[in-house]
C-alpha cells in the first residue's frame, strides 16, 4: 500500500514533521466515528442476511442523509496514531489508483465516463503531474497545485451561494446541480490531499487554508443531495445528467445509487481529511459525524447495471454497518472503501477478533 508515489511522499513528509506529531503506539482522544455504529437504520431499511433489498428507493429515503452523533461526547474514542497514518496512506493510494486506472473506492468508473467537467480534468493532470514529479519540478508543480486550487475557489464560490439561496427556496424551484457540485468537490480534494500531506510549508500553509471550504463544500453536497433525491425519482432522474443517459429502468436506477453513492462516500473522504490533519498537528479532533452508505462488497465494482441489481436482488446490502455488522457479515462481506471507515470508526482489538474469527482478509 505504501509503496506507491503518493505513499511515498507521506513518507517523507512523517519523517520532516517528527517533532511536530506523537509517537505511533500514542493513543489520541479522538471521536471519530465515520460511520456510527450506534446510528440506527430505519426499520424499512433493516434486513435480515437472507432478506433482499426489494425497495428500489431504499438509497434515497429521507433518513438515510441524516448526520448523526455520538449520544456522548465526552466519551470519545481514541484512535491511535499509527492508524491515523495508515489511513491518509490509504486515501494517497486511492487517489493514485484514480490516475493510473481511472476510478477508485469513492470515485466511480462511470461516474465521468460521459462528462468529465474541466475541473476534474484539470485536477486529474495536476494529480498525474505531481505524481510523476521529480526534484527538479516539484517546486513547479506544488505552485501549479496551488494555482489551480486557488482558480477552482474562486470559480466555485459564486456557484455555491446560489446552492445556498436554492436550498432556501421551495422543493418545485429548487434545482441545485448535484453533479457540478461533486467534481467540484472531488477537484479540491486532490489538491488539499496534495497541500495537507506533502511535507512543504507553503502547500501545507495554502491546503490548511481551504480546509474550512472543503468542509463547507461536502456539507452543502450533502444537504443539497438529501433534499434533491429523497424519495423523488422524477428529480433524481433529472440531476443525474452527468452519467450516460440510461436505457432501462434498472439502468437508471444504477445510475442514481452511483450519484448518491460517490456524494456519500465524498463527503466521508473530504471531512475524514481535515480531520485526520487536525489529529496529527493538534493530537485532537472534533467528530464530524457518522452518515450511511453502501459498503457490501460487490456493489461498488459492478460492472453493469444488470450485475448490480442482481447483487441487490440476492444480498443484504442496505446500509449493512447500521446494525450487527459482527453478527451479520463476515469481513469478506465488506468492501475496500467500507474497511478503511470501519478502521476509523471501530475499537481496533474488536476488528482483530472479528476478522481473525472470519479468517482475516
């Protein structure tokens, strides 16, 4: 996992701040529960392992974009350096993986494969390019990283308050652009995952910076989304003008799980990030909540909206963290994406007896 270019500059970056984080076998006070095992799924929702998921609509109900909380926060749970760190290699491993293969485990393979917007491509270069850099460019290419993360604050800015006066109007006027504000989101991502963990002091100065707007950013995302795709097909229907234009019914329902799925999954990546880079520089971090998403293994990586469904048809696949995750599945059961939110959100000695009473992985 480590061994790639992005690691690889987490590496250098850990060995240029050792005086500035804690020991790796430190444990922080730190709740940070991406997934909040005490948040409890909607009855419609729960299913038994042999129930299948027979509502088409049971990504898109109302409860399921809900931002939950610990019921005590001052109890946190501590989350230990080294795990903190593993985490950040994976997100750099995730966002390479994007480059060299074009999708990754929250960027999914037909979300831009009709429409990829200027700003994902800008950032997809600039990704590339700094990947690739060398000792001779790379002053260059962290002063093309914060150029180009400058240019996208100040094309986004104007977009998004229009978000902000839309979401205030009445469901029949509201007509935020879910899709727009996702590559947005996804554009500003690879440059703070560049700014924050590159080890330079002025990336890292410009990242910190932007991580209020980031923050800000997947918050509206998320609101936006909750009130466009809540049990309303006909609008959802209309937001997903990004993907390819469906064929058949099953098509365009796989089509909106893969629009509601990549907002989900990048809001947990983009607050995950700001937090994990306030537990390394202050040794504490506020809990950013815990919200539902699909983390059964094979959904993800379907590659039809055929396999999909039938993968729906058979599984339990609703929300599975949401209740009895030990009781209900086996660590095969969970895919690559809902493994490293479980790494984060769950006490480390349960995850061990779990997966080595499953096997391991």
């Amino acid at each position: 996992m480590e061994d790639g270019l992005l690691a690889e500059s987490a590496g250098n970056t850990s060995s240029r701040t050792a005086d500035l984080i804690l020991a790796d076998n430190l444990m922080l006070d730190l709740a940070f529960p991406l997934t909040d095992c005490d948040f409890a799924a909607p009855p419609s929702l729960v299913q038994t392992p042999s129930a299948p998921a027979i509502r088409a609509d049971w990504f898109l109900a109302p409860d399921t974009w809900s931002i939950s909380h610990s019921p005590d926060p001052s109890d946190p749970m501590p989350i230990g350096i080294a795990t903190i760190k593993k985490y950040v290699a994976v997100l750099q491993s995730w966002f390479e993986c994007w480059v060299t293969t074009g999708s990754n485990p929250f960027i999914h393979s037909c979300l831009y494969s009709a429409n990829s917007p200027t700003c994902v491509q800008v950032a997809y270069a600039t990704l590339a390019s700094y990947i690739h850099r060398t000792p001779a460019n790379t002053e260059t290419v962290l002063q093309i990283v914060e150029d180009r993360s400058n240019d996208l604050l100040r094309e986004g800015g104007p977009i998004l308050d229009r978000v902000v006066a839309e979401e205030g109007a009445d469901e029949g006027e509201q007509d935020a652009d879910l899709f727009a504000q996702l590559t947005r989101l996804h554009a500003l991502m690879v440059y703070q995952i560049i700014g924050l963990f590159d080890g330079d002091i002025r990336s890292r100065h410009v990242a910190e910076g932007h991580m209020a707007v980031q923050d800000s950013w997947a918050g509206k995302l998320f609101h936006s989304a909750g009130k466009a795709l809540s049990n309303t097909p006909a609008v959802a229907t209309h937001l997903v003008g990004g993907l390819p234009t469906p064929s058949t019914s099953s098509q365009q329902q796989w089509y909106l799980w893969i629009l509601s799925e990549s907002i989900r999954r990048a809001w947990l990546v983009a607050i995950s990030l700001s937090s994990v880079f306030s537990a390394l520089q202050q040794r504490w971090s506020a809990c950013p909540g815990g919200i539902m998403y699909t983390n059964r293994s094979g959904l993800w990586n379907a590659a039809s909206a055929t396999e999909w469904e039938k993968q729906c048809s058979r599984r339990n696949v609703a929300f599975l963290q949401q209740f009895g995750l030990f009781d209900d599945a086996e660590p095969a059961d969970i895919d690559e994406f809902g493994q490293a939110m479980l790494d984060m959100c769950i006490d480390g000695e349960l995850l061990e007896k779990w997966r080595d009473r499953s096997g391991g992985l």
